[in-house]
C-alpha cells in the first residue's frame, strides 16, 4: 500500500519528530458527549520497540507512514480529493481507533487525532552540536476533525 523511497544507503531519515495521540468521543444517555483525554500513539509504538532485539517493522513504521501518506493525499485542509485519499484517511482512523480500543476498551462514536510536529535540529544549530545562538525550532500542533467510527473504527 506505501512506497518507500531509498537513498544510496538507508531510507529519507526523519527531519522532525511527531507525536500522535488521540481521543474519544461518545454520546451519553442524557445527550451530552463525553470526550476522552488524549491516548499518546506514538509512545505505544516507541514502547514496543524499545528493548526490544527484534522489534517488529509494523511497530516501527505502521502509523508513521498512515501519517506520511495522510500529509501527501490531503495537504493542509484535511479534504481527501482522490479515492486513494479516502482509503488512507480510513486507513489511518481505523489504526487509531484499534489501538485506543484495544487499549481503553468500551464504545465511542468517533475519534479525533492529534499531531504535534516538532522539526529535528540539525548539527550546528540550537539543540545540535554548535551554536546556542539560534532559535530552537517551534513545534506546530494540528488536530484532524472528528471521524465517526462504526465497530471501534472498522468499515
């Protein structure tokens, strides 16, 4: 489903770092929803992989690369213009909603993720090796619109 783009040597190395999180939201029996607090994805994934010999290629790269080809089938806007677009963006929700169900357990409506980007500073910059007189680089906080789940995210 991905492609993978290789260098001479090794893969594109990543240029920024991103937490993925999400949450839940579920309608009450009064009619109110209830949301829940955000579920940090992204450390699951780094908690499966560390300490671990073998760890596993899905663990490494399954919801980094949903996320990667999110950002290149629907730009800014969240909008999916193409078929391809649309199965990457359920693609990407049904990950989520597998892991905070498998996680939290129970029912939810819809679920809503959360990408906080920070860029990695490259040697001789501020957080590299050299130079402390440049500006660290801001992190930028993006959160997707709800998606209605149906069955925990699975279509």
């Amino acid at each position: 489903m991905f492609e993978q783009n290789w260098r001479l040597f090794a893969p594109n190395p990543q240029s920024v770092n991103r937490q993925i999180s999400a949450r839940t939201r579920q309608t009450a029996p009064d009619g109110t929803a209830q949301v829940s607090d955000w579920i940090d994805l992204s450390a699951m994934d780094d908690s499966a992989v560390k300490h671990n010999v073998f760890p596993s290629h899905t663990a490494q790269n399954m919801l980094r690369q949903a996320w990667n080809s999110y950002l290149k089938t629907h730009g800014g806007d969240d909008q999916p213009r193409s078929e391809r677009a649309l199965l990457i963006q359920k693609y990407l929700r049904n990950i989520a909603a597998d892991r905070v169900a498998a996680r939290r357990g129970g029912t939810f409506e819809s679920i809503q993720l959360r990408v906080i980007t920070l860029p990695i500073a490259a040697p001789g910059t501020a957080g590299g090796l050299h130079s402390a007189a440049a500006a660290p680089a801001r992190a930028e906080t993006r959160y997707l619109p709800w998606w209605k789940v149906a069955s925990h995210g699975r279509d």
